[in-house]
C-alpha cells in the first residue's frame, strides 16, 4: 500500500460532484426533511430520542452508497483497463485491495460524519455519549456488505451505468428495508429479509435495541446479526462468481 | 551485473484462449533472444500474436506452455524491480485524474518520485500537467503512458504500438524524443504496422503472423526476403483498366512477372527482372509516367503474410 497513491485515489473519489450528492448531502437531506420537520422529533425514542434514531437511519443508509460507490467504481476502473497499468508496477493486489479498502472506509466515514455532525448541532440526543460512537462504528463495520454488493453490481453489469443501477437499487432497499419510513403489517415482515433490515437494525441497536416504530415487534439480536451474515455471504459469492466470469471471458 | 544474459527470451512459448468451438492459437510456438541494447520491430498484422506476446514478457499473461524470462528471471519478478516497463496499447488511464496526478501515482508505485519532472519535461507532458486525461487528445493521451513507461528507467522497454492514434506530426516527434532519449543500452522492442516506423527505427525485425515468427533478422535483410522490385505506370487516361485488357495478358505473360495489382488507371506490377518489364511497358505496352521502386519492406510483409501459413522454421536470415 502506498501513501501518495491512496492519497490520489481519495482526492479523485471526492471530486466526483454527482458522487457527493448520493453519498454526503442526500443522506443529510433527509435526516433535516425527516428528522426535523415533524413534531415527533423530539419524542423520545428507546435510548434517546427520534431525531436520533433518524440520524442513525439517514447515516447507514449514506454509509451503504458510499461503500458501494467506492468498490463498484474500483471494479469499473479494473475493466477499462487501469489493471493492466497498475501491472506493470510493483503493486502487488493485496496492496491494491488494501488501498481502496482505506478509501472506502475513508468516505464511508465522512458520509456518517456529516450527517452525525449535522444531528449533534439540531438536537438529536442519546442517553449515553457512548452510543454516539456505537452507532457510528457499527455503521462504519457493517458497510462491508455494501463494498462487497458494489463490487458484484459493477462486475455484473460491467459499465459506468453500473453505479447508477446500484444507487437506485439502494434506494428500493432502503425503502423495504424499513430504513427511510417505519413499515408495518406484512410489509414489515417481508422487509425482515431484505439486505438494508439487518444492517440498519443493528445500526440502531445502541438506540432502539430492535424495537421498531411502526410494530410492536421487537427483533432480536441474534435475528439481526444472522441476516447481515447471510447477505454477507450472498453478496460475497456474487462478487467472486462475478469476478470469475469476468476473467474466463477473452 | 547479468549482462550475459538475454534481455529478453522465449522459448517455445505457446498460449492458447477458448474460443467458439475450440482453442484459439494466439501465440503458437515462438523462439526469441534479444540481447541487451538491440532494438527490436516487432512486425505483423492485427491478430499475429504481438500483443499476446507482449503480454507474457510482461507477466500480465500466463503462458500456456514454454518460457519467458527477461534477464533471466521471471518476467513478474522483473517488472516489480523496474528493469521492464511498457507502453501497452490496451492499457487503460483513469479518465479524471490529471496527467500530473496520473505520473505521480505511478511514480509513487515505482519509488521514484523524484523523476516526475525530467520525464514529463521528455515526453512534453509537462504542459498538460494540469488537464484530465479525458480532454486529451488521442496522441497526448499516447505520451502519458510513454512516460509512464520510462518512469522506472527500465533496462527493457516494450512499446506496443506506440504511435497509434497519433497524426504524422505527433508521430515524428515521438520518434525524435526516442531517438533523443535512447541512452546507450536500453532495450527496445515495438510492436508496429507502420512499416515505415520499423524501417527507419528498427535494427532487426521480427515479422509474426498467425501466431509464428515467419522473418527475424536485420532491417536489410529482411527487405531482401522480398522478391524483386515493382514497376508501376500508367496505361490510359481516365477510369479503371479493363480486367479483359490485352495489355495486362502481355504483362502477365512475361517470365519475370510475380504479381499484378491493377488500381484505376495504373498498374502495379512485382517482377524479378523490372528493365524487362519496363522496357516492355515503354516500347510497345503504352505505359506512361513508370515508377521503379527499390526493393520494399512493405513487398516483403505483404509477400510473406499473404502466402505464409505454418513453415517448418523461421526464415533467419544473417543480422
């Protein structure tokens, strides 16, 4: 892994406007429309109240475009050719792979950040400082999901549009998952098998503790924890078949 | 220091790729030695194995069977000590990075930051240091990975195609900064379809076709593999000869006579003895505004990879 490259791979990432708009002012966005315009905001919820409880829903959903950006984007570079350049240096792909992993996390971070900050100036609040920080790292370590999703997503449909296909497909998840607006009845139990459930309920665990808005259901952990695992296998999969087509095919 | 050993060497090298109903042969058994400081046209048309060669000398490909070794170790472990580097036509440079950006990733990949200025100044980059890679033009884009290329100082470079894409002023200037930058004993090998490029920079051509190496010797050598001259004129006015013209029975006719190309009005005509088939032509054939030419690379290419299909050994002529 080298400084000066991983420096330069971070700069280029952050001058993509279109980029920035998904990944840091969306997420924001909609922590402000949905977090702070309705009077329930400051009703308490769980652990803290549910201004929280939107920031730390608006903040994993911005922690999984920016890890899916940042792979699929890597896998799109990889297919125009970049690999072959990269070859011919003493790069070896583990140093690659360590690279970009920085990168993505590196983005994914300031995506939290940003919306935590924005949360922490218009009076989200939690009972204990240390769920600020659980929140945010459980975001931060549950984004894997999504680099890996990024990564299948680009080398299946191998073109720029891949990211367009992979935002939009982020944004349906998020809407099943129950992490933009609380479902209830069947919708509910389906969005319990959906990528987005797991991870934003674990998200919201320090906060909620599995309980939900819009039931009375409460998920508990171990349901949680074992849909991330299995995501995390059905997008790892994925990404490596994917992978492997793409190399068979001359 | 391993002066003695070759710069670069295949040895019955063979790579084949699935392809509909069967295996494609790319490269189908080719034996090659260069040594150090030779520089060396690698001569074909598309789809003769060059960049599938290239390829395996570069460790970016596997070979299906034989060896490559450059400085006699394995090409992979050569390419991580800087001592080869190339100019790959199919390499690909990140869209929105700046040509600055770019040479500076590189260069830090290699350890050798401190050699971005001297090689941006020689490849005349430095004034698009601040331009992204997608508004350069085709030939600009051609000197960014040129200096991408010599960033490590390689002891072997590889230029694939170098020149494509560029205009013919473009071209000569990449020629001249060659010519200005071949310091003494670094290794040159090109891949190339202007014949003109291999002519005039080349010391020893390697012509491939279908996968084979089918010429391999000294610029001069090579050309003399071509059979004879060509005496061109012209035999009426305006439109396209007659296929049924008597005139082309005659010509056709006479011992010397290889190959007749017709094209609109003139004829093109390969012989062996090309007084006799000019004085034919200036005598009786009504042929006009003749012209001889000198024994030709491109008489050679076409000759050879028009009629070469699998011989049993290379021609190799004396370097």
């Amino acid at each position: 892994m080298n400084a000066t490259f991983v420096r330069i791979d971070l700069t280029r990432q952050l001058r993509d406007v279109m980029n920035l708009m998904f990944v840091l002012v969306l997420p924001t966005l909609m922590y402000v429309i949905f977090g702070l315009s309705f009077s329930y905001a400051n009703e308490s919820a769980g652990n803290g109240n549910v201004k929280f409880y939107i920031m730390a829903s608006m903040a994993a959903y911005g922690a999984s475009v920016a890890a899916t950006t940042v792979t699929g984007v890597s896998a799109v570079e990889q297919m125009q050719g970049w690999g072959r350049q990269i070859g011919l240096t003493p790069l070896r792909p583990a140093g690659f792979v360590a690279g970009k992993a920085v990168v993505a996390l590196v983005v994914t971070a300031m995506a939290i950040a940003v919306v935590f900050v924005v949360g922490a100036l218009t009076g989200a609040h939690a009972e204990h400082g240390w769920m600020w920080a659980a929140t945010f790292a459980i975001a931060l370590a549950g984004s894997i999901l999504f680099a890996l999703f990024g990564y299948a997503v680009a080398m299946l449909f191998k073109s720029e549009s891949a990211m367009g296909i992979a935002s939009g497909l982020l944004v349906v998840l998020s809407f099943l998952g129950n992490v933009f607006v609380p479902l209830s009845g069947t919708l509910l139990d389906v969005a319990r098998f959906t990528p987005m459930y797991g991870f934003v309920g674990l998200v919201r665990w320090p906060i909620l503790e599995g309980t939900q808005s819009g039931s009375t259901q409460v998920d508990p952990l171990w349901a949680l924890i074992a849909n991330v695992v299995a995501w995390l296998l059905i997008f790892g999969i994925a990404a490596v078949l994917a992978v492997r087509r793409g190399r068979a095919r001359r | 220091m391993d002066n003695a050993q070759p710069a670069l060497e295949l040895q019955d090298l063979h790579k084949n790729f699935p392809s509909d109903g069967g295996r494609l042969n790319a490269v189908d058994g080719i034996d090659l030695a260069v040594d150090p400081g030779e520089i060396v046209a690698l001569l074909g048309p598309n789809g003769a194995g060059k960049t599938t060669t290239i390829d395996m000398a570069l460790g970016l490909t596997v070979p299906t069977s034989g060896t490559v070794s450059v400085f006699g170790r394995r090409p992979q472990e050569a390419v991580r000590a800087g001592r080869v580097s190339a100019l790959l036509q199919t390499g690909g440079l990140l869209r929105d990075l700046t040509v600055h950006e770019t040479v500076l990733a590189i260069a830090s990949l290699h350890g050798v930051k401190s050699r971005v200025e001297e090689v941006m100044e020689a490849t005349d980059t430095a004034r698009l240091a601040r331009r992204k890679v997608v508004k350069c033009s085709g030939g600009e884009q051609q000197r960014l990975k040129f200096a991408l290329a010599l960033l490590p100082d390689p002891d072997v470079l590889i230029l694939d195609e170098p020149t494509a894409g560029m205009d013919v002023n473009a071209r000569r200037d990449f020629w001249a900064t060659m010519r200005q930058d071949a310091t003494e004993g670094r290794t040159v090998i090109f891949a190339t379809h202007y014949l003109e490029e291999a002519e005039n920079f080349a010391q020893r051509i390697v012509l491939m076709n279908a996968g084979k190496i089918i010429a391999d010797g000294s610029t001069s050598s090579v050309r003399a593999l071509a059979a004879g001259r060509t005496v061109a004129a012209t035999l009426q006015a305006h439109g396209t000869i007659d296929a049924g013209d008597p005139r082309l029975a005659e010509l056709r006719a006479l011992d010397s006579v290889t190959d007749l190309q017709v094209n609109g009005p003139r004829v093109s005509i390969t012989t062996t003895d090309s007084d006799a088939v000019a004085r034919h032509l200036l005598n009786g054939g009504q042929g006009t505004e003749l012209e001889i030419s000198a024994p030709s690379l491109e008489n050679a290419f076409v000759q050879m990879t028009r009629t070469s299909t699998t011989p049993s050994d290379a021609d190799h002529v004396g370097a």
